[in-house]
C-alpha cells in the first residue's frame, strides 16, 4: 500500500512538473530576450518542475538502492535528507517568486480570480516555508550523523553523494529538454516589415 501510494505521488510530481515545462516553453523565447527582472523569473520558474524531477528520481533511485540491498536504511535516510537539504531552498525561492508575480497580476488585473490565485500562493508559500523550517533540523541532524558520527561505511557515503548528484543532475536536464522542446514548437512571432515611402521616391 505504501509504494502505491508512493507511485502515485510521483506519477502526479511528474506530471505537474511536465505541464510546467509545457507552459514555460510556449514563453521561453519571450520571456529570456525580454528584460532582466522577466530574464530571472524564467530561470527562477524553471527551478519549480526541475525540482519536481529531481524528488521524483530521487526517490525512485533510493527505492531502487534499498531494494537491491546497495542502501542500508541509514543510507537511504540519509540520502532523502541530503536532497531535502539541496531541493527544499530552490523549492522556497520559486515559491516567492510565483508568489510575488501573483501579487503583481493580481494589482494589474483587481480580478477576483487572479486575487484567489495570490491569496493561494501566499499560503502555499507560508505552508511550504513552515515545513522546510520543521524539516532542516531533522534532515541535518541525519546527514550530519550518517556523515560525521560513524552511520555510514565509506562505500554507502560515496554512493549516498552519487545518487543525490544524479538525481539532481537528471532533474536539470530533463527540465532543461522539455523547455528547449516546447519552445522550439512555438512558431516565431511576425516581424512587422514596414512599406515603402513611394511618395519620396525619384519622379
């Protein structure tokens, strides 16, 4: 029961994360050849759904390596822990900026729906705050004993770091393609051609 329901939480962390690379790459083009402020919220945007790969192998890969035996239950502890610790403040900043640029559509608009989606972010993000502020000290606290006070053998330390990199690492490329995939899908705006003056022309 409890790997089913584990199954589904990554089918669905998969699948939020996908439709995020989808609506990103309709406006990648725009949104990274406009201003510096747009240029950030693009890159700080992508953070969310490379997150939501990254949690997702990583579990998969700690099920894998504990599965097999290759992960002790320390191990496998301490490797959850070790990618809280990395994901979880990516997680908080692009949670701040959706957060803000809600605020901001939500004082353009003064549109009740755009004032729901801010009011929710604005919770979300307070929910998710208080629960990363909850879970660093035990996240810590198992890294730092798995580490530093003899939990782990040297081979399941090296293997810990390993698999939080490839996780890490496959959630950035994976994020990375689908944006380049959907954006090169987008067809390129017009380019406004201006007509001749044939009035200043020669008679």
């Amino acid at each position: 029961m409890d790997i089913f329901i584990v199954g589904i939480f990554i089918v669905l962390n998969v699948a939020i994360s996908w439709l995020n690379c989808v609506t990103l790459g309709k406006v990648w083009v725009e949104m990274t050849h406009a201003n510096i402020g747009t240029k950030l919220l693009a890159w700080l945007f992508a953070l969310m759904p490379s997150i939501g790969f990254t949690w997702s192998y990583l579990i998969i890969l700690v099920l894998i390596g504990y599965s097999t035996n290759h992960l002790s239950a320390e191990a496998a502890t301490a490797t959850m822990s070790l990618g809280y610790i990395i994901i979880v403040p990516g997680l908080l900043i692009s949670g701040f900026a959706y957060m803000l640029r809600s605020w901001a559509m939500a004082y353009r608009t003064r549109s009740f729906t755009h004032a729901g989606v801010a009011g929710w972010n604005t919770f979300a993000q307070a929910y998710n705050t208080y629960n990363a502020i909850q879970g660093f000290g035990p996240a810590f606290d198992n890294v730092f004993k798995f580490f530093f006070k003899g939990k782990g053998k040297k081979d399941q330390n090296t293997l810990v770091l390993a698999l939080v990199l490839l996780a890490l690492l496959g959630g950035i490329l994976t994020t990375s393609a689908l944006i380049k995939h959907y954006a090169a899908q987008e067809p390129m705006p017009a380019i406004a051609t201006k007509s001749p003056d044939v009035s200043s022309s020669w008679e």
